[in-house]
C-alpha cells in the first residue's frame, strides 16, 4: 500500500505540472498520470478499484464545497437553469445517444439505459475545469453548474430503472432479495429527509461544541466525519453520495462555521479529486481499444459530438453569451462518471453484457481525458472566429467628431469615459464586443462598433484632428498592435495607454509613449495608504511614503528601458531597484519615528493603543 502510494503521488507530481506547462491543465495530466502507471501502461498499479474507492469521496467533498458556497435562495434563483435547461439537455441528448447505440446494434431497451448513462457529464471534470478557468461566476459557468446538479438528481431514477429494464428484456429481477420499489422510494425519501433535519438542527450545535474545544484537527476530523456520515447514508438508501453531501453543504451555507469548514475540506478535496482523475486513467481498457479501434472511435466521437452539438444548441434559450458558447458545450460534452455506476449494476443485471461494457467505459474514459483538448480547440475557433469577424468587419459608420478616441470600452475605458464626459471633453468609443456594445448602448452610451487596430477605422473616427487616444484594450497583443499604428500614422496624436504588466509598460515606452498608466498600479498604492492609516500612520506620512514608492518604481522602470531587450542586465537592473527600494523604505520610516511630531494628525489610534 506504501508503494501504490509512492507511486501515485510520483505520477501526479511529474505529470500535472507538465501538462499545466503545456497549457493542458491539471485534469488531462492526472488522466495521463493514470494512463502511464495504470495496467494499461506500464502496469506499476493493477488493482484500479483500489484508488476508485478512496477517490470516490473526492467527489463527494467536492459537491458538499460547492452546496457550501450556495444558499437555498441562491438555489431558487438557479431553478429555471437546473430544471429546464438539466431536463432539456438529459432528454434531447439520451434520445439521440440511445437512437445511435441502437443503430449500431445494441437492443433499444438497453440503447436507452445506455444513452441516458452517457448524457451524463462529469460534475468532477466540469467543476475542476471551470474553477481551473474562473468559469464558475460567468453565465456560462453558472448554466453548466445548473445542468450538472439536475444530473446528479437524474442519476438517481436511472439507477433505480435498471431492473425494470431487465424484465423488460426477459432477464428477470435483478437479485432475488431486491426489495419493492415503494420500499427503495421511503428509504430514500427517509435518508434525505434526515439529511435535512440534521443538517438544519443538530450539525450546528454539535459544530458549536466542537469549536469551543479549540483543537484544529479536531475540527476538521469532524468536518471529514460529517461528510462521509452523509455520504454512507445516502450510499445505504440507494441515492447519489455527491448529492447527499450537496444538500448538507447547501443547509450548512449560511452557517457560521462555513469558511472553517471549507478551509479544513479543501486540500482532502484536491487530493482526493486528483486520484480520481487518475482513476479513471487507470481504468482505460486499452486491450479493448485495440481490439475495436473502429467501434471505439465511433463511441467517443459520436458521444462528444452529439452532446457538444446539444448543448450549443441549448446555449441560446439558457442565456448563455455568443462567445462562451463553444467553451460550453466542450465543457459537459464528455461522459460522467455516474455513467461507471450505471454500467456497473446494468452488468450485474445482465442488461449490457459482451464488449459493450469494455466499450461504453472506455469511450467515456476518453471523453474524460479528451476534455481539456477540446476545450483548447473551441477556444482556438472562438479566437479564429473573433478574427475573422474584425477581418470582415461592418463596422459602425462614425458621424460624429470629438476630440478624445478612446478605444476599448471595458472597466477601465469607462472610467476614463465617464470623468471625461463628465468634466465637459465629449469622446468616441471604439469596441469590437457586439454584446458588450449592446448593453453598454441600452444603458445610454454611445459606442461605435469596430477594430480600433485598423487604421480607416481610425481615421473615420478622427484621428487626424482628435487631440488625445486613449488605450484601453484588455488584450496586449492588440494593444501593442494599435500603438504602434497610431504613432507611425498619426504623429501628432497625443496616446495615453494602459499597462497589463510591467513588459507591457516597457514595451509601450519603448514605442515613444509618454503617457503609461499601469492598470493595477495606483490603486494599489491607494490600498497601500489606507493600510498605513489603519495601522496608525498619519495620512501626511502615508502620501508620502506613496509618492516616494511611486518616484522610486517609476525611476527603476525608466532606467531599466534602455536595457529592456538585454534579459542579463534587465534581471542586475531589477535587483538594483530592489535593493533601492528597500533602503528607501527604511529610511522613511526612520524619518518617519524622528520626526513623529508633524503631519496632519492621526489618522486613527494604531493597534494595541487605545
């Protein structure tokens, strides 16, 4: 057991860093970490059901974290999505799947118990890509989280379904022992109603006194208990684990204790999702692959393409923005691993039987694995597609003169916009974001459409006479393309930009840009100030210690352009600036102790002086 673990967290440690490098993530290098030492590999672990029930609670916690970050009223809001869009996306695409494994000749009971299996997508590899992503909070992370909880829901019935199909099939009852359905529903009905009760009106008081104790890792050892008590419960009624653990964690959302039980559960979380992932590795049959290469790649691409396809369909009437579409549907457009259990007891029930269970798990292990790479490609067309929209571009016909351009309208834009505006400076935006233009427009602004980085565009907005641009894209590679456009056409045009970063900064520079502003800059030294104001520090004495950071940084920066492209004395500059800047720090506070006295009064008591 010692080794398996040792090897485990070997393949994990090499491979996810290099799958991150390569711009994979984390989920595709556990996937091939499992694929290396699993028996299809080089065969350095063999028993995969081993880790499969460790893993499993990864999973688990990862549901109880998520219904932690949710209330009940947040889940209200998120019925329409859960129930219509999760209802919709479940019975379009189970149709479609179970129409297509029957025509590939499965018998049409077991194509619909297979196809529904396989409409399930991955809560573990969706959530983990998302968070991975920051898809989460958009539109559409919030659909795709929506969708994935209706399919927890849904696990349950085809689950239960199972042995109705095999006397529908002539199979008879799943086991002799099986109990009647109207007992299954009550103790099911019963282990979700205790859920309820105890996450409601005892786990709180019992956190309660188990806080009071102060002992850490007592805490946590009962924040693990609470989970896999749930989980076993459910486990005992028949019902999904994950699900049990999401209702308590959605119960215990608004309780006082939820951040310390989110920071004990989160690190037993990763760890255990990432043996999952590698899990699932391991359980890629590639004998079987071999042996029906054909059949097998039908599966995987006829699974991925009907659900992608699904999907993006559905993205509209859920309300999912146009460019987030394509990332939407190759986020669920893999197999679940609800699909794993479904299989398993339609195995044991003999609904699926031959090469369809080897096939069926492996072509959803693939899917798995394959998510990461179409997301990368969905993200390559949305960028292709942006392209060629710029390339076509109908843009706006501009009939109207001022003489600020302000080119890119998001947070940073409008700022600029408003304090202009408001100070009598009339100006004209330029975005290229059709949707953001829509609402912007809705809301009063007046934005034209179009690529600022073509120079008609430009002109049609009067560059030629305006007296100032302003450059406020997100993305660098445009920003630097217009800049440099502008200053070699329009000399006299005054340019004011926005930084990403400190390359971008000195790349700008470097161009002959006066006027650079680095977007989190200031406000940071803002933050900075009212931090020495809190602590005590007279609000004389805090601007000052800001001016001086800012002189100090600003030199360092000019003089390191000259040396921009030479990354030896680049590295020697910025330490030099370094070492600057800390003895600058420590004789203003020098400064600061000797000549107590003066400034403009104390902002407020420092701590431990009241």
């Amino acid at each position: 057991m010692t080794l398996d673990l040792l090897v485990y967290l070997a393949a994990a440690v090499v491979a996810v860093p290099l799958a991150k490098r390569a711009g994979l993530g984390s989920v595709l290098g556990y996937l091939i970490a499992g694929c290396v030492i699993g028996p299809g590999g080089f065969g350095l672990i063999t028993d995969v059901e081993s880790i499969g029930q460790v893993s499993e609670f990864g999973v688990v916690l990862m549901l109880f974290l998520i219904g932690l970050e949710l209330d009940l009223e947040e889940l209200w809001k998120l019925r329409g999505a859960v129930f219509v869009g999760g209802g919709l996306q479940i019975g379009i695409t189970g149709v479609l799947l179970s129409a297509a494994l029957a025509a590939l000749g499965l018998a049409w009971p077991s194509a619909l118990l297979a196809g529904f299996a396989l409409a399930m997508s991955s809560t573990a590899i969706g959530m983990q890509v998302m968070a991975e992503r920051n898809m989460t909070p958009t539109p559409a992370g919030r659909t795709a989280f929506a969708i994935l909880l209706f399919q927890d829901i849904a696990a349950i019935p085809l689950i239960a379904v199972v042995p109705l199909v095999a006397q529908m099939l002539g199979l008879g009852r799943h086991a002799a022992s099986d109990q009647p359905v109207w007992q299954k529903a009550a103790i099911a009905i019963a282990a979700v109603a205790a859920v309820i009760v105890s996450g409601r009106y005892l786990v709180r008081p019992v956190l309660r006194i188990v806080a009071k104790a102060d002992v850490r890792e007592v805490f946590t050892a009962f924040a693990l208990l609470l989970v896999v008590a749930i989980a076993e419960l459910m486990s005992f009624a028949g019902l999904s684990m994950a699900l049990g653990a999401f209702i308590a964690g959605v119960l215990l959302a608004s309780s006082e204790y939820r951040r310390a039980l989110e920071t004990d559960i989160e690190p037993f979380k990763g760890l255990l999702l990432g043996l999952f992932f590698i899990g699932v590795g391991m359980s890629i049959d590639f004998a079987q692959v071999l042996a029906a290469p054909g059949l097998l790649t039908v599966l995987v691409s006829g699974l991925v393409a009907i659900k992608f396809v699904v999907l993006v369909g559905l993205s509209k009437p859920l309300d999912v923005p146009r460019r987030q579409r394509l990332a939407f549907g190759a986020l669920l457009g893999q197999g679940g691993e609800f699909a794993f259990v479904v299989f398993n007891v339609a195995s044991e029930s003999n609904v699926l039987d031959g090469p369809w269970i080897p096939l069926l798990t492996a072509a959803v292990a693939i899917s798995m694995a394959a998510t990461p790479i179409v997301l990368i490609v969905a993200d390559r067309a949305v960028a292709r597609i942006a392209r060629r929209e710029r390339g076509a571009d109908t843009s706006d016909v501009i009939d109207e003169r001022a003489p600020v351009i302000i080119a890119g309208f998001g947070r940073y834009g409008q700022v600029v916009a408003r304090v202009l505006n408001g100070s009598g400076y009339p100006v004209i935006v330029l975005d290229h974001d059709p949707d953001q233009i829509e609402l912007l427009r809705r809301f009063g602004s007046k934005v034209f459409y179009g690529d600022a980085t073509r120079l008609d565009l430009l002109e049609a907005a009067g560059a030629k006479d305006a007296a100032l641009l302003v450059i406020a894209i997100d993305d660098v590679d445009d920003s630097m393309q217009l800049a440099k456009a502008a200053t070699e056409a329009f000399p006299n045009l005054r340019i004011l930009a926005r930084a990403r970063n400190v390359r971008h900064w000195l790349e700008l520079r470097e161009l002959g840009i006066e006027h650079v502003e680095r977007e989190t800059f200031e406000s940071a030294l803002r933050t900075a100030r009212s931090a020495l104001e809190v602590m005590g520090v007279r609000p004389f004495e805090g601007r000052r210690v800001a001016d001086r950071f800012r002189r100090t940084t600003t030199k360092t920066l000019e003089e390191m352009l000259p040396e921009f492209r030479d990354e030896q004395k680049l590295v020697a500059r910025a330490r030099s600036g370094r070492d600057e800047l800390e003895k600058m720090l420590t004789e203003d506070k020098a400064q600061r102790d000797a000549d107590f006295g003066s400034g403009w009064g104390r902002a407020v008591d420092a701590p431990g002086e009241r």
